[in-house]
C-alpha cells in the first residue's frame, strides 16, 4: 500500500490503511492478499464432493475477506447476515465466482 498511511492489519490478513485524497477527505483502503485463499479453493474444487464423511454438513466456498467487505461497501449487503442468504447464493452459484467455491454443484 504505497502512498498511504497504514491504519492497521487486521488477523485476517486484511490491511487498512488512511489514503489522503488531497482535497482534505481521507479514504479507508482495504486490501488482501487472496492469492493462498484462491488456490486453496482450485484445490479443495477438485478434491472431493465437499462432503463431511456423515453427508450432514458441505463445504461449498472460502470467500476472501476483503471481497466481503467490497460486496458491503459497494453493494449495501452483509455475507454474514442470514438475511441475505439468498443472495449470497446467488453469488456464488453465478460463473463470475466460481473461483469462491470449494465444491461441484450449485447450491
């Protein structure tokens, strides 16, 4: 993050940090290294049908942080909220996001 004043690093990975926009506003930037995220993902896609061994719980994406916060900034919407579930869904039963999911199928 050069240029900008770094805030702090959450334990997730996600870095913040203060952007001066030389009109008196200050920006928060967020960003994150996904690189290790996305590959896992590719991985654990081709590995098994994400199923547990007893079928009761599957595994289906490993979505980075920061796009989480992206998708709450820019979007209005919080992944987390069970609220918006069915459009968290959406997301990642689109192609455009494939790369989040950890397992075949559409959910």
């Amino acid at each position: 993050m050069s240029g900008l004043a770094p805030l702090f690093t959450s334990s997730a990975g996600v870095r913040h940090a203060w952007r001066d926009d030389g009109d008196g506003v200050r920006t928060l930037v967020s960003s994150q290294d996904v690189e290790a995220i996305l590959d896992r993902n590719k991985a654990m896609a081709t590995h098994n049908d994400g199923y547990a061994p007893s079928r009761e719980l599957r595994r289906v994406a490993s979505i980075p942080l920061v796009l989480i916060l992206k998708w709450k900034n820019e979007e209005g919407w919080n992944a987390f909220d069970p609220a918006c579930a069915e459009r968290l869904r959406r997301k990642l039963n689109d192609p455009e996001y494939q790369f989040l999911r950890t397992a075949p199928g559409r959910l």
